[in-house]
C-alpha cells in the first residue's frame, strides 16, 4: 500500500476518532466529578472543584490529575467512585496511545515531517 494513501487514511480516520475520544473522556470526566461534588464534597473541593478531564496547566499537574491518575479515589472506599475512575483512567491511557499511535503512523506515511 502506498504509504501517502496511509497518511491521507489516518488523516480521515484517525483524526475523527480521537475527538471522539476525546469527547468521550471528557464526558465521563464530568460525570465521576458530579459524582465527586454530590457524594464527596470535601474532596472534590479539595481537588479543586473540577468540571473537566484534568491535566497539566503549565508544566504543573492539577491535583483533579492526581487524584485520577494516581487512584487516590482508591482510599474513600466507594465502589462506584471506584468503578468510574477505573474507567477513566483506562480511557485517559486509550487517548494518549491512540495519539502516539496517530503520530507515528503519520510519520511513518510521510504525511508529517518530511
């Protein structure tokens, strides 16, 4: 297969994909932090009252992040809270693979970088 035609299918497919993904993730980001606001006020207040996926806001890690992506929500026992911050996390980890993934088959196509 020619390897323009590889960029141009990523282009097409891939790049709709991730913002679907991305969509996707940031929704179950507002429904674990409703979740959060209703059931563990304190705690959502202490992450900083978020409404969206975390990340990092100039170079420092917003603690909604670390709360997330270090299972923090691990220690309030709550087996829900529990089940969609899992989910969350893997969801997190399917974006940034896709992205990297995206990437590389552009670099590899030629579409980018050369």
């Amino acid at each position: 297969m020619n390897m323009a035609i590889v960029g141009t299918l990523v282009l097409f497919l891939g790049i709709p994909v991730l913002g679907i993904l991305l969509i996707r993730l940031n929704r179950q980001a507002v429904h674990v932090f409703e979740y959060l606001a209703e059931n563990h006020r304190a705690i959502w207040i202490n992450i900083g009252s978020p409404k969206r996926m975390p990340g990092y806001a100039h170079g420092v890690c917003e603690p909604a992040y670390s709360f997330i992506m270090n299972q923090e929500y691990v220690a309030l026992a709550d087996p829900v809270l529990s089940k969609d911050c899992d989910n969350l996390r893997r969801s997190y980890w399917t974006v940034a693979w896709c992205m990297l993934a995206t990437i590389g088959c552009l670099l590899v196509s030629g579409a980018i970088g050369s």
